[in-house]
C-alpha cells in the first residue's frame, strides 16, 4: 500500500536544532584538513560507526570532540550553508539554531567568530533557501553560572544577531535553577528564553526551568508525561515542546520509536513539535523526523499538518494575529 506522504515537503520550522550538531562527516574531514586538525578516525566511515551512543554524555564527547575542526569563520559558514541547504530540501522554512559558545571558547574561538560566520550563511538564507533564521545562544549546564554570566556578557557586540538563549549539555544533576541570574539577565537585553529540561532529567526540571528561568518554550520536556499536574499546567498555558524522535531513540531516552509518548502527548493536548535535535549523529533532518514518527507511530495526515502548524505557532516568528492584537 502506497500513500502520499507529505513529511519531506510540508512547510515546517525547525526550532530545536543544535548547529554544531549538523557536522556531517564528509565536512568534518574537509575541515580538519584544512585546519591541519587531526582526527582519531581513519575516514567517515569509521567514524560515523562510533556513533554508537549508550546515554546523552556518550554522544556529548564525541559531539565536544569533533568541534575541534570548527576554527573560523569560513567553517562555521560553510557548516551553516550545508544545514540550510540540507533543511530546505526537506521543508524547513524557518530554523530557530542553538549554538554552544563555551564549547568553542574552551578552544580559543571567539563567539565573535562563531556568530559572524553562521551569520554569512545566514544572511543569505532567506534568498538562497527560503528559510528565515534566528540563533538562540545556549549556555552549557555542565559549567558554572559564571561562566554563562560572562558568555552573555561576551555576546552583547552580537545581540542584534541572537533571537534568545538557550541551556543544553549534560543535565541530570545540574538543574535550572542554578541559571535564574544570567536567565534574568538575558531577559533585561530582550532575549527570548527556552532550556533544555526533561530530556534525561526528572519533570522537576521541567517545572523549575518555567518557574525559576522563565522559559517560553521547553526543548525535549518529554518526561513531562510522568506529572499530570505538570501535563495539565503545559496545555494550560500553552508551553511549547519542542521533540526530536530520532534523537530519543539514539539516546535511549525511549526503547524504540514505536514506543514514542508523542500521540499520547497530543492526546494531551499538549503543543508538540518535531525536530532533528543534532541531525547529523541521529539519523535525519527534519523531514525525516517526520517521516519516521508518521511510519512508526502511523499518524495521520491531519496529524502531521498539526505538527507542522505548531512548529510554526511555537516558534519566535512575529504572529500576524498578535501583531494585530497589539
Ligand atoms: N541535549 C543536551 N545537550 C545537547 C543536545 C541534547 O539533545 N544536543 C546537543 N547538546
Ligand atoms: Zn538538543
């Protein structure tokens, strides 16, 4: 049986998206040659077979690791480019794009760097893509709050590039509340708020990141599902999820795809959204998250535009409605 399947083509926003994350092998290597970078894999196809993760700190090392090619503003373009390009061959009209400044200051590249070379790729997106785009700055939860504090600091020549900020890296036993200064911060230079919370973590820190941070959006906040109360006070107000199936499945966050709590997560009423997380370790880019949830879960076609429609309605694109209502 054979249907029309409108996972690659329907338009969509990719709101959880980590750039360093879209590193593909081919390009790691190109990089590393031109960097004179030595890496400790014979060729792509060794290392794309490490990409074997027991946990989300299995796939952080090596994530970490390969950053080492990143080194100038010419890489972090052409990295840009090569999402950008790969993403609207698969739907993706707007990407909202977490990057990890600390993960490259740690190896003596500015931000300044990183941020004018994504911008070069992204300066043209909207033309050469048709993908409007937005950079969400994450401070990395593994590090102290000071260093997020001067990383936001670092950040200010930039701002008028970062639509918001963003908390990733390892996050069982480093909980949000330990970020509510440089969030509020964050805050007062009118950047949006989203964290990572959920993922691997309690839905504890899920609510602390709404309550303590003040986040908009919650990227992952799949263990939501363990706290009614928590399920209730999400659909309530309305709090965004943004999903990676792929991912969860290559983290072990969920057994296997067909075990995925997101039809009952919709059930729920929940505002649910799919994304590729860090498409090129997990398997797919956006589309191919959709695919792979419409295959596995057999949503439907109504389904599907209700999670194109929210990833549309959650992201940080001015809604002609709101505008109006103002
Ligand atoms: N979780 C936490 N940190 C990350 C991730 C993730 O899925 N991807 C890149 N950094
Ligand atoms: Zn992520």
């Amino acid at each position: 049986e054979r249907s029309y399947d409108a996972s690659m083509s329907i338009p969509k926003a990719e709101l959880h998206l980590h750039i360093e994350g879209t590193l593909e092998p081919e390009l790691a290597f190109e990089l590393a040659a031109r960097n004179g970078v030595a890496l400790p894999y014979a060729d792509t196809g060794e290392l794309r077979a490490a990409y074997l993760f027991e946990d989300l700190q299995s796939f952080l090392d090596l994530y970490y690791g390969l950053m080492a090619v990143l080194r100038t503003e010419e890489d972090f373009e052409d990295l840009a480019e090569a999402y950008l390009a790969r993403a609207a061959a698969q739907g993706v009209r707007h990407a909202e794009i977490f990057f990890d400044p600390q993960a490259h200051l740690a190896r003596g590249v500015g931000i300044g760097t990183v941020v004018e070379g994504l911008g070069r790729a992204l300066d043209r997106s909207e033309s050469a893509h048709g993908i409007s785009t937005g950079l969400i700055m994450c401070f990395l939860r593994d590090e102290s709050a000071e260093s997020a504090m001067s990383t936001l600091e670092a950040a200010r020549p930039y701002l008028d590039r970062i639509v918001g900020v963003g908390l990733d890296s390892a996050e069982v036993g480093n909980p949000p509340a330990g970020f509510r200064e440089v969030y509020e911060a964050a805050a007062a230079l009118g950047l949006r708020r989203v964290a990572h919370a959920g993922e691997e973590g309690p839905p504890e820190y899920i609510t602390e990141a709404l309550d303590v941070l003040g986040v908009e959006r919650v990227d992952h906040g799949l263990r939501c599902m363990e706290d009614p109360e928590l399920v209730a006070r999400l659909v309530r107000d309305r709090v965004p999820l943004t999903l990676c199936p792929l991912s969860n499945v290559r983290l072990r966050a969920v057994d296997a795809l067909e075990e995925h709590p997101l039809p009952a997560m919709l059930d729920a009423g929940l505002l649910c959204t799919v994304n590729s997380d860090d498409p090129a370790y997990f398997g797919g880019y956006a589309g191919d998250n959709f695919r792979a949830v419409r295959q596995a879960l057999g949503l439907s076609p109504e389904r599907l535009r209700d999670l194109a429609r929210n990833s549309f309605v959650a992201s940080f694109l001015e809604h002609d409605e709101e505008r109006r209502a103002r």
